[in-house]
C-alpha cells in the first residue's frame, strides 16, 4: 500500500450507550482511534420514499490493518460531519497489511 493515496485523516468511532434514568438508553459516539485512508465512491442510489427522496452513497475504504475494526463501528471524515457505516471489514489475503471497508454513507 502506498502511503501517497492514504490523504484522508479518518476517525475510527465506537457506539455507547447510557440509560437515561427512565428504562430507555441514548447512543453516542466516541473515537477510538485516528488513522489515515484513501476513500473511493463506488455507487450513489436515488429512490421515491413515502414521497421522500431517499440517497445513499457506497464506498470503498482503504486504511492500514488494525485488528479492532468491525461493522458496529463508523469512520468520520476528517473534523468533518460526514460519517459512513461499515458494512464489512475485508483483509486481503490475511496478510494483515491493509483492510478495505466497504461503507454506505450515514444520514
């Protein structure tokens, strides 16, 4: 992996959840971890909800292996508000040089 194509500054976040006192919980996100990427879109969809336009944006991200990466995690942009959901975590050919995420974008 070229560290040239890795221009992006991405947050690596986990979802916490507190009760609120009255049975129900409220999810925050918090960093874990800050790390560099290169992120290609793959793929943006438009569709007529409940007379609502609805998009979603796939893309493909690329960071240096770290072992805690999983789907209940998201990667936030930069110190941007644009954030994207992991749907799964490859590691090529187990070499555990590189992970590729395939991510939809967060609304």
């Amino acid at each position: 992996m070229r560290a040239g194509s890795l221009r992006h500054r991405l947050t690596i976040q986990s979802k916490n959840s507190t009760g609120d006192g009255m049975g129900g919980m409220t999810f925050s996100w918090s960093d874990d971890k800050t790390v560099y990427g290169a992120i290609w879109p793959l793929r943006g969809t438009e569709r007529l909800t409940a007379q609502s336009l609805e998009s979603e944006i796939t893309c493909q991200i690329r960071i240096r292996y770290t072992a805690d990466v999983t789907p209940a995690k998201r990667i936030q942009r930069g110190d941007s508000t644009q954030c994207f959901d992991i749907v799964s975590v490859v590691n090529p050919d187990y070499r555990n040089r590189e992970l590729i995420l395939y991510c939809r974008e967060a609304l």
